[in-house]
C-alpha cells in the first residue's frame, strides 16, 4: 500500500512540475517581443527610409478621413501638423514614411457636429496608410511602445 500512495505522490508532483513549466510556442513568444521590444529601441528615424515626403499632404489626408465619416460633406478640418518622418507596424515588420495630425469637426449619425476630434495620419508615398481618431480605443498609440505625438 505504501508504494502505491509513494507512486502516486510522484505521479502527481510530477505531472505538476511538467505543468508549470512554459510551453515552447510561450517561448518562443516571450523570445519574440524581446526582439521587439529591441527593435522599438533600435528604431532610428533620421536615417529611416521614410519614400517621399508628401507634398499635397492636407488633400489627400482629408479625401481619406472622409471616406470613414457618416456625413463626408459636413467635415470641417483645421490644425494640421507639418509632416513628420514616423514609423508603425504592419504584418509584424516596421513600415516608415509621415504622419500629420489634425482636428475633424464632422456630423454624426444623429446629424449633430462632434466637435474637433484629434486624428492622427501615416502616410508613405502620398498613399493613407492609416488613420486614428485618438479619442477611440487605443487612438493614443501607434503600436505597443510608441505613443502618437501630435506635438
């Protein structure tokens, strides 16, 4: 009887400590945000390849935020920023070009203004690539460790 409960004493702690130990796809997603997080540290944007810097930047920004807006043709825009070399995250790889920041004043779906709402704009090569209202979920942020800074 003895080496039985022995044998399930051992069993247990056994499956216990095999349990607790991290699994390989954890490892290896612990390795990769450390690669990431170095390379959030690495970035460098004066030598950055950032493609051309935009030249009718106001237009192009404004013809994309309509697109997303209930009421296009009540958007009112003012404020923006000059261009600035910027880098976000797509697929995994680090993608740069410009962001510009800028305040929307647009109808809702009820038909009343919403008052200025802070975007935030990447572009590379006169192309959108993506757009953030910094009031919604996440909008202060370009990808985790980098923050939009409209300044």
């Amino acid at each position: 009887m003895r080496k039985l409960i022995a044998i399930m004493a051992l069993a247990i702690s056994t499956s216990l400590v095999v349990g607790c130990a991290p699994s390989q796809q954890m490892q290896d997603a612990r390795k990769k945000d450390a690669e990431f997080s170095q390379a959030v540290k690495n970035i460098n944007l004066e030598t950055a390849n950032a493609g051309n810097k935009p030249s009718d930047y106001k237009s192009i920004v404004e013809e994309a935020i309509r697109e997303q807006l209930k009421d296009p043709d009540s958007a009112k825009f003012s404020s923006f920023t000059n261009p600035r070399k910027e880098v976000m995250v797509e697929n995994g790889s680090f993608v740069y070009g410009y962001s510009t920041c800028l305040y929307v004043n647009a109808k809702n779906s009820y038909g009343g203004y919403t008052g200025k709402e802070l975007y935030w704009v990447f572009l590379r090569d006169n192309k959108v690539l993506r757009i953030k209202n910094t009031n919604e979920a996440y909008g202060n942020m370009i990808f985790v460790g980098r923050s939009i800074n409209c300044n």
